[in-house]
C-alpha cells in the first residue's frame, strides 16, 4: 500500500499529472469521476502567489471530492518559494508539490521548474527549505536530468529523501529532450529498488494505454503512475488501466453518448468556474480529443472552436450525439 506521508493512496495509484491549462478543477473533475486517485493543480507561480496575482491565487482552488490532491508550485528564489508554500498550505491541499520538472524555456531561463537541475545543491537547499516551512507531506515532480551528461536523478533522489521528500515522480526524459523520442524508464527502476530509497516513486512518460500500463508496473516495480498528456480528452484511460491491470481484460470505449455527457460536464464545470467566455475559450483544447478518431468529425470541431456561444455549442454536443448514434459509426 502506497503511502505519501500519512495518506494511504493505494496499492497502485493511479496521478494526474500537473499540466498548465489543463489540470484545472473542471478536467479534474472528470479524471477524478473516470478513477485517478491522486491529482495535482496546474503548477503555480511561487512570485504570482507572493504578489497575490488573481491567476495564480484561483489556481489555488481545491474542492473535497478532489482529495487527496496537490498544490504544486514552481519557482527559483528559495525565498519566494518558501513563502509560497506557507501560502499554499493555508488553502488546505493535503499535499505540497515542487515542480522541478517543466522544461519550457521561460521557466528554465528563471532556474525554475527543470531549470534547478543545473544547480542541484540549490534544488535540495530549496526543498529543504519548504519541507520546514509545511505540516503538510511534501512531494516532487523531476526528470532524470538536465542533459544526458548530467542524469543524477538517483542520488538527487536520496538526497530529497533526506531533507523530508514524502514521494517522488520522475519524467523518463531530460530537460533538453522536453516530450521527444522515448521516454526512458530504466533510471526510474533503479531508483525504486535502490535499498536506501523508501519513499513512494512514481513513473511518468509516455504512459498511454493500460498495456503500456502494465509493463511499466511489471518492468520497473514503480509504486504507481502519473498519467499526464494520454488523459487529455480522455479521461476514461484511468479506469481502463484499473481495469486491465486487474483483470487482464479491456474495458469497452466509451461510447458516443459517455463522451458527449463527460464533455457537457466539463463544458458546464469550465463555463461556471472561469466564466462564460474564458470558460468557453478554454475548452477548445479538449474538444479534439473528445472524439478522437471519430469519422469526419473535423467540420463539428471547427464549430466548436470557433462559436462564442454556448448554447449553441451545447446544440452541436447534441447533434453530435445524434448523429454518431444515428450513423453507427466506430472509431477509425
């Protein structure tokens, strides 16, 4: 049974990955509905939580039914960082999360996210800083590495472990690989049966069907799973993992009408969360992988990216439904 701190998350947790302008409450609503155990907020800004930056400050939205669940935040002053964490745990999260892994460039450039792994020393100066500043566990999101030169994931494992680190998740990739080729899990294994390691280590990277799942279980003995860019638009793959590692079998797909309904929801959720017209704009990304794969569906998308009302986005949903059920379609 998995443990981050005192949170009994499971036997084999099921996480959420923390994305920018997706792992918001209304699509974590629906992973959350569809099997992920534990979930994570957009990543944060440690300078826009100090400044009470309104963006910032609603990330930090959290709702019961999403527990246990995540605040993280990212940042390169250890100060700032510290103060963001005191922040962070007012608004009750059960866990405190550091992003230590993004590689998006005006993030690095900051030393922040990925960026710290240039500067390991600082990295455990600052974790160990927040670690102190928290009653709450606190966790990390990493990658193996700035480069392939420098993949010091297992010591700088240990090393977070000493200083109060409750769990760790590591992307199978470097810093300067971002999200190409493969993601690379041999490291992540080692970590997980280094003797000296008893915290809970969690894979991440390319995980993005239930067999792929399994072999990442069986080959690497992770403790469980973040599941980040596969449950965009899908967030039935949580479930379908559950399933497959218990049964061996596949669940069905979801069908026509499950996909329209979850896509209601979040719609409804996203218009009452950020507002009628933010609401709307932020869904576009999802509709896609909605009905991914869906015979001609390009014409209804191009209406649902581009209308500015959501009644009548709400129309083309149901005529979908219509007529994929009327059609018989499969998925091609």
């Amino acid at each position: 049974m998995a443990k981050i701190g005192d949170i009994d998350v499971g036997e084999f947790p099921l996480l959420l990955a923390p994305m920018e302008d997706v792992s918001d409450p209304p699509f974590r609503a629906v992973c959350k509905e569809n099997g992920a155990d534990v979930m994570y907020t957009e990543f944060i800004s440690a300078e826009g939580l100090i400044r009470d930056a309104a963006k910032s400050v609603q990330k930090l939205d959290i709702f019961e039914y999403e527990r246990p669940i995540g605040i993280q935040i990212f940042g390169g002053n250890i100060d700032s960082m510290r103060e963001s964490a005191e922040i962070a745990t007012a608004a009750k999260p059960d866990i405190i999360d550091i992003n230590y892994g993004c590689p998006v460039k005006k993030v690095t450039c900051k030393g922040a996210g990925a960026g710290i792994l240039k500067d390991i020393p600082k990295m455990v100066a600052m974790t160990a800083e927040i670690v102190k500043s928290t009653h709450l566990p606190v966790t990390v999101k990493t990658r193996l590495g700035w480069d392939t030169e420098s993949m010091y994931v297992e010591e700088v494992t240990e090393r977070l472990q000493d200083v109060g680190v409750k769990a760790i998740s590591i992307h199978g990739r470097t810093r300067v690989q971002m999200y190409k080729g493969e993601a690379d899990w041999t490291l992540i294994g080692n970590i997980k049966n280094n003797q000296r390691i008893h915290i809970p280590v969690f894979g991440n990277g390319d995980v993005n069907s239930p067999e792929k799942a399994k072999l990442m279980k069986d080959n690497y003995g992770v403790d469980g799973i973040m599941v980040g860019r596969a449950s965009i638009g899908y967030p039935w793959i949580f479930n379908e993992i559950k399933h497959f590692l218990k049964t061996g079998e596949h669940l069905a797909p979801p069908t026509i009408d499950e996909r329209v309904d979850t896509c209601l929801k979040h719609l409804d959720f996203s218009i009452r969360w950020k507002g009628p017209s933010l609401g709307n704009v932020e869904m576009r990304r999802h509709y896609s992988n909605y009905f991914k794969g869906f015979h001609a569906f390009k014409p209804y998308r191009t209406q649902l990216v581009t209308s500015n009302d959501n009644a009548e986005i709400v129309e083309i949903l149901e005529y979908v439904r219509e007529h994929y059920n009327r059609q018989d379609l499969a998925i091609v």
